[in-house]
C-alpha cells in the first residue's frame, strides 16, 4: 500500500464514519446498551481494516460499514416500536435495592458484589446502603437511586429546622460481607466481634452467616441486610 493510497484511506475513513454515526444519532455515544457496544466495536473494527488492510478494498470496506450503520438504525427502529424486541436487544433493568434491602439475586445477575455496588453508590454521593430506598442498575451501565425520604437533600424551608446529628463516625463502615465479619473494619472502628454478636442478637439474627451485608452508621447503629430478602 502506497502511502498515498494510505492517506487516502484515512480521510474517506474518518469522513464516512463521522457521516454514519451522525446518522445513526447520539444515543450511540450517550447510552453504551448489549447493542450499542457491539455496533460500536464492529464499526471500530470494519474501520481500523479499510484503514490498513490490503485484503479488504476501499468499496467493500465503505459498504461494510454503510451495511452494518443500516443494521444499527434498522435495529434501534425496532427497539423503539417493540417492547419484547427491546428486551432481547438491550435487556432490562435490575432493581438491586428495593425499599432498603439488597436483592443478592438481582446483584448476581449483574454480575456484580457488594462492594462493586458501594462503589457504584458512592458516585451517587451516596456512602451507605441504609440511606437508599431503591437502586436500579439501568441497561447502559449506570445505577439510579432513589434515597429514603429523611435522607434526600433538604430544600430552602427546610433549613430553618435542621439540627446536626450527633456523629460517632466520620463515614459509614461495611463490617459484613456475604455472611463474613471483617475483623479489619471493626478494628478500625474499636468494635470487635462480640459487638456484633449483640446487635445481631437484638435485631433476632442468632447466626452471622445468615447476613448478606451489615454496616456501622455515623450514629453507630448496625444496618443489616439479611440473605434471600423477600421484599414486596
């Protein structure tokens, strides 16, 4: 290949890819679904191949990526006027917090673990899963929450009634994971095991493997979330 011929490449490449994703729209670039992230790689691929590949000529390479651009629009066509068609293409929703409790099937599902999850709140601006009442892991990738009522941001009026709380604890602090203490934490915490045992004992739990997930709060409460919820 000449290196004429390889410029030549470059800018046909760039100008019809930037001319099909402008077609295809934006929701190509805003929303990463099942789909649009193998659209996404296929045209990346199609494209890197009319760029430096000898094998594939410049017709078939422009008509490869102008095919697949169709199959792309044709698709969200049919995601958009067939709900079934929508859910086999970019799959649904998984509600991984419901009315406060963690839905370990749902966190399965999404391939994901607690502190995946945690992570994920905490870009939220939310750092304890007891201040959350539903989570909703969306099909591209992100997770809505929606914070319990006395936890979501106050207005203007209701500044005029607000007390700060007393606080034992900067942040609140995981001390269970999947039915297992994590003696660091608690350490970190001066707690220990006993501790632990108490609340469980209050809160009637008689055995730590029947907890999927517990934290210490600022207050110094324990927020437990026991395994295999059955929430309504």
């Amino acid at each position: 290949m000449s290196l004429n011929e390889l410029i030549m490449r470059i800018i046909l490449t760039f100008v019809v890819l930037l001319t099909l994703t402008r077609i295809m729209g934006r929701k190509e670039l805003s929303q990463m679904t099942f789909f649009n992230f193998v659209s996404g790689i296929a045209i990346g691929s199609i494209g890197a191949n009319l760029v430096v590949s000898n094998q594939l000529s410049v017709r078939n390479g422009v008509i490869a990526l102008v095919g697949w651009s169709i199959l792309t629009i044709v698709m969200g066509l049919i995601d958009i006027k067939s709900r079934r068609a929508r859910k086999v293409i970019e799959g649904q929703p998984l509600i991984l917090i419901k009315n406060g409790q963690i839905m370990e099937h749902e966190l399965r599902k999404a391939r994901l673990d607690i502190d995946s999850l945690n992570a994920m709140l905490r870009t939220q601006k939310v750092y304890s899963v007891a201040d959350v009442h539903y989570a909703i892991f969306e099909t591209d990738g992100n997770l809505s929450v929606m914070k319990k009522q006395d936890k979501q941001s106050v207005t203007k009026s209701d500044m005029a009634v607000s007390n700060p709380q007393n606080t034992s604890y900067d942040i609140a602090t995981q001390v269970i994971s999947d039915g297992e203490v994590l003696n660091k934490n608690l350490s970190n915490l001066n707690l220990d095991k006993n501790w632990i045992e108490q609340q469980l004992a209050q809160a009637g739990i008689d055995d730590v493997s029947k907890v999927f997930y517990a934290e210490v709060q600022k207050d110094g409460t324990l927020y437990i979330d026991n395994k295999d919820d059955v929430v309504h």
